[in-house]
C-alpha cells in the first residue's frame, strides 16, 4: 500500500446521476402541471463506480471518447459538482482550468482582469502582487494592461489567460483540453510549460483527445467509458485503447450501414508503392502514394469506397472508384502532417449498399520532411486559400 | 482555514470592486447616478405629497424622514433583487470553478451596502441643511441599519436559490417589491395610520426598521417606533424573530441547494 502523503487525490467509488425531467420545471406554472402528471424523469448515469488514486508528481492523462463521462469526472474533481454517491480527497491546493480566463469581463482593464481572475483562482492580492509582473511579462503584454479587455484581439486575450494559468502555481493543477485553442505557436508554448511541468515535478491532471500528448508527457492515463474505467496503466497502453475504440466504432458505424448480414469475402489486399514502384509504408508529407487494391471479382461491387483515417479516429477523406474489374490502382497525393494513417476500403453494390467486408489496409507513416514544392502548413489537411489582399 | 479565509476574501473583494466599475460604465455622471437615484425618487415624492397631495405638510422634518425611507428602501430593495438573480447571472462562472457559492450573493449584497453609505452621506447633510443637530440617538442608526441588512441578505439568499429552479422568482418579486413600497409607510409616516390599524403594518420587520431609523435620526413623538405600542407586548417580538427565522431558512436552504447550482442552472 503506498503512503497517504504521496497520494495527491484519491477517488473512491463515484458515481453522478443527472436527473433529466422531460419537462423542465423552469417556471411556476410547469412546475404545477408537472406535479398533477405522472413524475417522468430519466436519470442519467453519467459516471458509474469511478475509483483510481494520482500520486503526488504525477502528470496523469484523463482520456476518452466524447459522452464517457470525463469532463463531468473533471468537474468534480474541480470541485464544481457533488458526487452523487462515494468520495474524493484532496490534499493540498487545486487550481482547475476548465476553461483559460474564467470571470474575464470584457469592460475591466487588462490588469483588472488579471486580478479578478487570479482571486478566483484562489490567489490574494499579496499573492497576485508577486505573480503580475511575471504574467505580464510572459503574455508580452506590458503596453496593453490599462487598456480594456474588449479591445484585445481573441490572441492576445487567450495569451494573458494562458499566462495567468501557467504562472499560478499550485500543488495540483488540472487543465482540460487547454491544447485545443490557439494557434500554432500557442501550442507549443504549452508544450513547453508541460515540459517544464513534468521535469519539476508537478502534479497534473490532463483532460485531452489528443493522444500524442499522453504519449509524451503523461506518466499515468485513465479512460472512460460510458462512465466507467476501461484502463488505467502507462499512456502507451492507454493511447492504444483509445485508438482501439475509435476504430472500432468508425467499424461498428460502417457495418451497421451493411445490407442485413448479406456478407461476401472480398478477398481484398491492399498494399502502398512510392512512385519508384517500390513497396513502402513510410511516405513524405506531399508524396504520391500508390494504392495498389486486389480482390475477387464480383457483379455485386459496383464501387469501391477506400477511406483514409488517421489512427487517431479522424477520416481524412473518402473517395470512390469503379469495382467491377478485381484490381485498381490508385494514386493518392499524401497532402498530410506527421503521423500514422491507415486505410479502410468497402465495396457497395449499384443501390450504394454496403455489400462484404470492411477491409483495414496496413498503416502508413508520414514523416515531418516534405517533399519538394510542399509548403508548410499547420492543422489536420490544407485547405487552398488566396491572398486578396494583405 | 486561514487560506481559506484570505482566498474569500480576495474573490469578495474583487467582485464588488468589479461591480463598482462597469456598474455605470459608459454614463456620464457615472457614480453620481447611484446616489441621483435615490434623490430623484425622493423630490418626485416631495413634490407630490407636500404640494399636490399634502400628507406630509404638519409632520416635523418632513423631508427628512422621506429621504431616510426611500434610502433605506432603495437599499431593501436592491440587495433583494440583485441578490435574487445574482446566482443564476454568474451561472457561466459556477459552472466552471468552485468558488464558495455564498460569495456571489454577499458581493451584490455588499455592493449595495457602500451605495447605502453614499446615501446615508446625503442624508446626514440633508438633516443639517433642514435644521437637525447632530445627536447621539443618530448612533442608533447603526444596529438598525445591521438588523436591516440581515433581513435583506436572508430574504436574497431565498430568493437567490428559488430562482436557479424557478425563475418567476425575480419577477414576482419585482411585484411583491412595488406593494411592499406602500406597505412599508415610507411616502407617508405611520402616525397617520389608525392606531388599531399600526400594528398589522408593524409586523413587517421593514416598517419596524425605518420607524426606528426615523426616531434615531429624528426624535420626535411624531415618529411611531414599535416600542411605543402598548398592545399587545408580544407584538414587539415578531419583527426580529422574523428576521432570525428568515435569515436561517435562507443559510439553511442555500446550503442545501448550493451544491447543485451548477448542474441546476
């Protein structure tokens, strides 16, 4: 058994039940007609017998699909909902970040909102005293901070909430999804403050999707499931299920579209050529990829669907080819960021029915170099733009 | 505890400063507007009931005793209805940090608290300019306006926690605030009232209240407290223990529905 003073939160057998009535009773007069009619609420179980420990210095990964219950868990880590049922200790300060700027109000100034915010974080005015300097610095802000916040554009007001974030210090931290605003630049300034997190030593609670960041940081990940815990182990193993579950629900969502069990084998291979010609699974951001599709031959496949997802669950894109011949080859420019992609190919017959199996291609890997002509962009794909004016 | 403390004290702090400063963002004479309020409300009923209507034409100070009643029911009046819809408007701050709920109530309430002493500065030049002395009773005014206090942030802590489930709450109130007006002999001083009838206003805490301000601030027969009342004794008893029974129903309910407003509102 480890050592009470290393345990930094202990949570022990939660569940929360939201009670949805199919009527909300938001007024007096709905109240009184709901009363003379049967009671019909529904209770949601939202999260169900959730039990797990994080150790003082851990930076531990909270993951899970959308609706598995995990930002109602933050909540109440956060302390902003009761439990319906069991208990969570904490020792020693929390400061949640459910969202960067909480109680920011566009008509107080720059500085003024430095220390609303920071009070509500928990700080005092001595505490917040010694911090502004730091915060103002950090956000490159000096010039600004008697100016309103309304007149800050959306960057610099996310750059001061960030700054107030990373320089209130507390034992325990917990931030949720804080790498899905901001630009380019912005993310990685948080990659670094998580770098400096965990080379301190910090306690961290993460709430992500983004797998790559349980990889590299997190020493210890959970994920939920419709309220329960699926795992809680290395990110490795956790990143894994995750993944897991996001394919097979694209799979289950794919098959459910399938003509009432009417299967037939494919027989399909799926393999990936460079332009050379030459068998490869390892491709440039802006190279042609060949696809190279084999399968047995079939009045029924009027088409061929092939998919590309990332293995972290986004489809990428999805195109179709005629099927009727039992070989295709197919030439797809990888206009892709740095990752592993996998492929998923289905045949439908003349009525756009799903007819045999989904078949997985092998993954393939996008490395960080481009191929030549490619410029740099970030996020998922580029998009074509032009410049009308600038 | 003593963090504790100190971190409530911070939030308070900064959310009635907040309050203060968008409070009249925008308007010209900013500030001034908390106390013109008051004294607007005051010269349209002076004028009417000293010259159209003239039920204040005999009573000694008149003017006085008119401005302490719109003052101390200004203030009744907007700490229970800022109060009243304050949790609901911080809905979006409950929902995300966990901050002791209690906190938004007492921040409208204290708010309105600085805006009575703003007034009650008007008021204190008003009684020297209409020929008052400075007198010890005037100390009086201090329990009294405490004990009123107490009874608006007990009435906004009720109403603060019906209106998350219901929100009729605040317009019903609003209501129940315009016949509490009348109720509350503020236009008209209670010596005018029937003395059979006196009793049944003075079970309203808020009439046993700025009768009692009024005879601290002018002490003169003219000004009925509920201590001159012979009959019954009991009587004497009811405004405080309404006072006392309301302020822990509203800690008592509070606290019990505190722990889901953010999932309620």
């Amino acid at each position: 058994m480890s050592d009470k003073r290393d345990i930094a939160i202990a949570v022990k057998n939660i569940h929360k039940d939201f009670i949805l009535p199919q009527h909300k009773n938001n007024s007096f007069k709905q109240a009184a007609v709901n009363i003379v009619r049967e009671n019909n609420k529904t209770t949601q179980k939202v999260l169900d017998g959730v039990s797990f420990e994080v150790k003082k210095g851990e930076f531990f990964g909270i993951v899970g699909r959308n609706g598995s219950g995990k930002s109602t868990l933050l909540k109440l880590l956060a302390g902003v909902y009761t439990p319906t049922e069991g208990a969570i200790e904490v020792n020693g300060g929390l400061t949640p970040f459910i969202e960067l700027g909480v109680g920011f109000n566009p008509e107080l100034s720059g500085r003024d909102n430095v220390y609303l915010n920071g009070a509500l974080l928990g700080f005092n005015r001595k505490q917040m005293n010694k911090m502004y300097d730091e915060i103002v610095d950090f956000a490159e802000l000096e010039q600004f901070m008697d100016q309103k916040l309304k007149n800050y554009s959306s960057g610099m007001q996310v750059r001061l909430a960030f700054s107030i974030a990373i320089k209130a210090k507390n034992e325990i931290l917990i931030f949720d999804e804080v790498l899905a605003v901001g630009d380019e630049a912005f993310q990685r300034k948080c990659i670094d403050v998580f770098e400096t997190y965990k080379a301190e030593g910090q306690t961290v609670i993460l709430v992500t999707h983004d797998m790559e960041t349980v990889r590299k940081f997190c020493t210890t990940a959970l994920i939920l499931d419709t309220g329960k815990i699926l795992e809680i182990g290395t990110p490795q193993k956790v990143a894994k299920i995750y993944s897991d579950l996001n394919l097979s629900e694209i799979e289950r969502d794919m098959l459910r579209k399938t003509e009432g069990g009417f299967k037939n084998d494919l027989g399909l291979s799926i393999k990936y050529k460079d332009t050379e010609g030459h068998d490869s699974v390892q491709f440039r951001n802006g190279d042609f990829i060949r696809m190279i599709l084999k399968y047995n031959k079939s009045k029924l496949y009027q088409h061929l669907v092939v998919n590309i997802y990332k293995r972290s669950g986004e489809h990428i894109t999805g195109f179709r080819i005629a099927g009727e011949s039992g070989s295709a080859e197919v030439e797809v420019r990888a206009l892709l960021q740095k990752g592993k992609y996998y492929s998923l190919v289905q045949a439908v017959n003349s009525q756009h029915k799903a007819v045999g199996d989904i078949v997985t291609g092998p993954d393939f890997i996008i490395t960080t170099d481009r191929a030549a002509g490619i410029a740099g962009w970030s996020g998922l794909v580029p998009m074509e733009y032009k410049v009308i004016s600038s | 505890m003593k963090y504790l403390h100190s971190r409530n004290r911070a939030i308070l702090r900064e959310m009635i400063s907040t309050d203060f400063k968008i409070r009249y963002q925008g308007s010209v004479l900013g500030y001034f507007w908390s106390l013109l309020k008051p004294l607007l409300l005051f010269a349209i009923l002076y004028i009417i009931f000293t010259y159209i209507v003239p039920i204040g034409k005999d009573i000694e100070h008149y003017p006085v005793i008119l401005l302490l009643g719109v003052v101390l029911w200004s203030f009744f009046s907007e700490v229970t209805t800022v109060g009243a819809g304050s949790i609901v408007a911080s809905g979006d701050l409950l929902r995300k940090i966990s901050i002791p709920r209690y906190l938004v109530v007492l921040a409208s309430s204290f708010s309105a608290f600085i805006n009575l002493g703003l007034s009650l500065i008007v008021v204190f030049a008003f009684s020297l300019f209409n020929g008052l002395l400075p007198q010890v009773s005037w100390l009086l005014l201090i329990p009294v306006i405490i004990e009123l206090f107490a009874f608006a942030v007990g009435i906004a802590f009720i109403l603060a926690t019906a209106n998350v489930k219901y929100r009729d709450v605040t317009y019903i109130w609003e209501v129940f605030l315009q016949g509490g007006f009348y109720a509350s002999a503020i236009i008209f001083p209670i010596s005018l009232v029937p003395a059979d009838l006196r009793i049944w206003f003075f079970l309203n805490p808020v009439v046993q209240i700025i009768q009692d301000a009024r005879y601290a601030l002018v002490p003169v027969e003219g000004n009925v407290t509920i201590w001159q009342l012979t009959e019954p004794k009991l009587l004497k008893v009811v405004p405080f223990a309404l006072i006392v029974i309301i302020s822990i129903t509203g800690a008592v309910y509070f606290k019990r529905r505190s722990k889901y407003f953010a999932e309620d509102i």
